[in-house]
C-alpha cells in the first residue's frame, strides 16, 4: 500500500517531486512562443518526464517510485472525472444533430481503424495499437490517459501513444487553416466550405482541445461561428470517451472470456471514473455551481492532468522502444490521413 507506515514518506516525497516538474511544466505552457503552438501543460509534462526517466532516474530514491506510480494511476483517475466540469449536455445540444453525427462517425472509424491498422498491419501490439487510436479518435492525450487504466497498459506504450498525438495534432494546427484559406473558402462546388462547416470539420478531426481552439484563430477574419462550433463539437467527441470505454471495457472481458474458455468466469472491466465522468458533466450541466468556482477547478484539473501526464513520463525508458520500429509512426500517419481526407467527406455529406 503507497500511504503504509513504511512507504508513507517515499510515496508522499514521489508526489511532490512529480507536483514540481507539472508546475515547471505549467509555467513552460504559458511562455510565448510555446502557448503560440497551442501546446499543453500535459504535453511538456511528460517530455519532462521522459527526460528525466532517461537522465536522473537512477540518481533519486527508489522509494520515491510509489509516489510517481500513485500519481500515474490514483490522480489521473482522479482528474479524469472533474473532466467533466468542462462539459455541458447544453453544449452539445446547440450544435445539432450534424456535429453529433460527425462526431460519432469519426470517433468510432478513426478508433476501429487505427486499432486494425497498427495490430494487423504493422504488426504493433494491441495496447499500444488502442492507445494510439484512442488519441487520435477522441481527445488528444486526455484520451490516451483515460484509455490506459482500461487497457492496464504499461507507461512507455502511453508516452509512445501520447508522441503520435503530438506530432500529428501540431501538423493539424498548421495545416487545418492553410486548407481552409486556400481551397475550402474560395472553391465552388463540394470543396467549398461554410464557416459552420470547417468549425465541425475542425472539432470532429483535430487531437487535442487546446489545437481545436487555436485553429479558427488562425484563420484571418475567421467568424465566431467557426470557433463556436469546433469547440463545441470537440467537447461532444470528449464527452463520448465515457460510452467508448464502457464499451472497450466489455469487449475486452468478452475477448478474455472467449480466449478462456465458455465455461471461464472473467469479470466484466467497467471504468467507473468514465460512468462519474458522465456524472460530473450532468451535474456541471445544471449549473449549479458558479462559474468562477468551475474555472478555478478546471484550473486545479489541468494541474493534476499534468501530474499524471509527467509520472507516466518518468516510467518511459527509451530501452523498452526497441523492437517497434516505425509502426507508430505508419498507424499514425494513416489515421492522421483518415481524419483530414476522410473527415472531410463525413463532414461535407452530413452537414448536406
């Protein structure tokens, strides 16, 4: 036990050490130039991790470990949950049936396909072949970190998980405006696109939340309905984590059970912290609380995302990459490519 009299002091140092490097990643978030690539405190969380499970990992305590687990695993389910102060069922209501269904169809696809792609194809095991795609179909890293307790996957599949959505979500940053200025705005015919439109295109493709709302910022004399509704369609891709993992969490009890036999009692994996997710988001939807209150503790959310961010970072040792090669890289290139071509023609037919 992490708070036994024996490991009590260890686990609580282990906290505060990894409660340090998130505030150093909080700070890093909000200079400048690194707010301009709309990059998260939970992003520059673990690549500090990392750095220092690469660099002075041998140099600490080991005791320490229990703390750097604890926040890995109790915090980040923890903070999933107040993820939900972040949401309304409001939110998702005003962007209709079209942002929903947009939502839905590339959630599910982008995450089917991804999962074949890096399991069949190249070869990546199913964990991290998950992880990858749950990145890239919901939610960014946020996703990646709600899916690992389901998986019960190891720290470095995570991080290696976490670094495709980086990549390719900075790409998206980049690309999403220059696609939009130069064809989808002038063009005539089906390449033409409504603000409406690219707002949905824009929440119902792009990784992670911070990018979602960079992106019609990027846009020169972008209307406020394109923000609008890519912000509010991202939040509905968020909001949907909570049923895919109920539903990866029973197929997995079903798959355990197929692979041992009929007559085998395998007990059914439900992420609870995704049902009080869902919870937490009903209630924030009521309004109850005042606004002032629900920033101060989606503030205090973020910080304890980022707590768990970097102690996932501090378990990746780069030794343990060996072997995977480039498969990562090839799933999340053909899912990156699923999302804009392919999101682009959900898009246009179901906003028809």
């Amino acid at each position: 036990m992490p708070f036994s009299p024996q490991k009590r002091k260890g686990t609580m140092s282990g906290i505060l050490f990894v409660a340090i490097f998130s505030a150093a990643a909080t700070f890093i978030a909000e200079l400048g130039p690194v707010k301009a690539l709309g990059l998260s405190p939970l992003v520059i969380g673990i690549v500090l991790g990392i750095f220092y499970a690469n660099t002075l990992h041998n140099q600490l305590p080991s005791e320490w470990e229990t703390g750097i687990t604890f926040s890995a695993k109790k915090i980040l389910r923890f903070a999933i949950v107040f993820y939900g102060f972040r949401i309304t069922f409001q939110q998702i209501a005003e962007v209709g049936m079209d942002g929903f269904l947009v939502s839905l169809i590339m959630l599910s696809t982008t995450f089917i396909f991804g999962t074949w792609l890096g399991h069949k194809i190249f070869g990546m095991d199913k964990d991290t072949s998950m992880l990858t795609a749950s990145g890239a179909s919901v939610c960014g890293a946020a996703a990646v970190l709600a899916t690992e307790p389901v998986l019960k996957a190891e720290e470095y599949k995570t991080a290696i998980a976490v670094s495709m959505v980086v990549l390719f979500g900075t790409i998206s940053m980049f690309l999403y405006p220059v696609l939009y200025t130069a064809i989808f705005e002038n063009a005539t015919g089906f390449l033409h696109m409504t603000a409406r439109e690219f707002g949905i295109y824009v929440g119902g493709t792009i990784h992670e939340v911070a990018q979602v709302v960079a992106v019609p910022f990027s846009v020169p004399g972008a209307p406020e309905e394109m923000a609008n509704s890519a912000v509010i369609v991202k939040m509905t891709r968020v909001i949907m984590i909570a049923p895919m993992l109920i539903v990866l969490g029973i197929y997995l009890s079903y798959s355990a059970k197929k692979e041992g036999g009929a007559t085998e009692s395998v007990k059914l994996v439900i992420p609870w912290f995704a049902v009080y997710f869902i919870g937490v988001a009903g209630f924030n939807s009521l309004h109850l609380i005042p606004e002032n209150i629900v920033h101060i503790i989606n503030e205090i959310d973020t910080f304890l995302l980022t707590m768990a961010m970097t102690a996932l970072g501090m378990g990746t040792r780069f030794s343990k990459f060996k072997g995977l090669g480039l498969a990562p890289v090839y799933t999340a290139t053909a899912m990156f490519a699923w999302l804009v071509i392919g999101g682009f023609v959900v898009t246009k037919v179901v906003c028809a």
